[in-house]
C-alpha cells in the first residue's frame, strides 16, 4: 500500500518537526513546505500553530492557508488542526493583541482565555469522546498532552437535522477549570487543541487514525 502524502504546512509557527517525526512514525510520507500547490495536491494537511493566536493567524495568510484550506474542503480533502491550528479554524480570538485578527472562520466561535485557577493549561488530561468518533478510535479513555491558555469554550455550530444529522459535527470535550472544545471531527475537517505529536503512544494512534482514513 503506498504510504499517504501529507504536508505539514510550513507557516512559520514554531517548532513542527516533532509533528513531522510522529507523522513519519505512523507510516505518512510526510513534506514540511509552504508551497500551495504541494499542499493542495497532499492527501492530507497538517495544520500546525503555537503561541499568540494573531501571529499564527498572520503567518496562515501570508502562507495563503485560508485558500488553501477553502480549495481542500471544497473537494473533500482533508485538514487536520492542531492547537493554535485548532483555534485558527474559527472565527476570532480574545487574545490580547496590538491589531485585531480574524480567524478562518471554519467554524462560529470565539477562542476565550480559560476560567481556572491555574493557567496556562500544561498536561495530560482526560477527554470526553462521543460516540463514533474516528479519529479516538482505541483512544477513547486515553489522555493527551495540552498547553495553551485559551480555547473554545462553547461549541455553536447548529446541528443539522433530518437526512444531515448522520453528518454531524463529532465534538470532544475536556475540562481544566471549565468545560472546552477538545478536538472536533467535521467530516474532512479535523482538529485537536491538544498536541497529539507529543501525547505517546495515544496521540501517535490517532494521527494513526487519521492518516489510515487519508
């Protein structure tokens, strides 16, 4: 079987080998590249992001993600956010910043600094999977490896009805403080606040799982 092309998407956010490193470990043929069309023509896109939300964000469209991105979902491609990746994917942020930046607006939603007594949010913690979830297949009572002080705290999407409702949004939770949007499955779009490259075993199973539905 011929090992499945992905693109990390090189937008300069950060460190991304330890994301090129496991993806190879689980069998990926894997390019860490800006270049549009490398990553259009991929099975599957990496979406990487640490740090200040804006700055990520800014970095994506001078990378030209946003269109990228747009082309891929439009054909079924899939896309695979990753923390800051994650928070990319909707609408805005409260981050503090010198200049305001809109999100790729994916999804609704506003990225919010967590309410919990300690933060940033450094550790493993538990996750709450809802039923049929692909990507924590064999995961499902694992725990994974977080770092960030900001997230979605409410999920806003409608949830479609009738015919639809067997292609709704699969939405995983975690708590630390609060209740927040750990990883989401919407059809080829996929996306974890949690860093699956750095969470053992169980993350590399579920990028396993991501890359065998490429």
């Amino acid at each position: 079987m011929t090992a499945r092309r992905v693109v990390v998407l090189d937008h300069g956010s950060g460190n991304v080998h330890s994301a090129v490193r496991a993806l190879e470990r689980v069998g990926a043929q894997v390019e860490l590249t800006a270049d549009r069309q490398r990553a259009l023509d991929s099975d599957g896109l990496f979406l990487p992001g640490v740090g200040n939300f804006h700055a990520c964000v800014r970095g994506m469209r001078a990378a030209e993600a946003p269109r990228i991105v747009d082309v891929r979902l439009s054909g079924g491609r899939p896309v695979l956010g990753v923390c800051v990746g994650m928070q990319a994917l909707f609408e805005s942020s409260t981050e503090p910043s010198g200049t305001t930046e809109e999100g790729l607006a994916e999804w609704p939603g506003t990225v919010e600094r967590l309410k919990a007594p300690i933060v940033p949010h450094m550790g493993w913690t538990e996750v709450d999977v809802p039923d049929g979830s692909a990507l924590f297949e064999g995961v499902e009572s694992e725990r994974f490896y977080f770092v960030h002080s900001y997230a979605v705290r409410t999920w806003t999407l409608p949830e479609p009805t009738g015919a639809f409702a067997v292609v709704a949004p699969r939405v995983t939770h975690a708590t630390h403080g609060e209740r927040f949007v750990a990883a989401v499955e919407n059809g080829p779009l996929s996306a974890t606040q949690f860093h699956p490259e750095k969470s053992g075993d169980a993350g590399l199973h579920l990028l396993e799982n991501w890359v065998s539905s490429l």
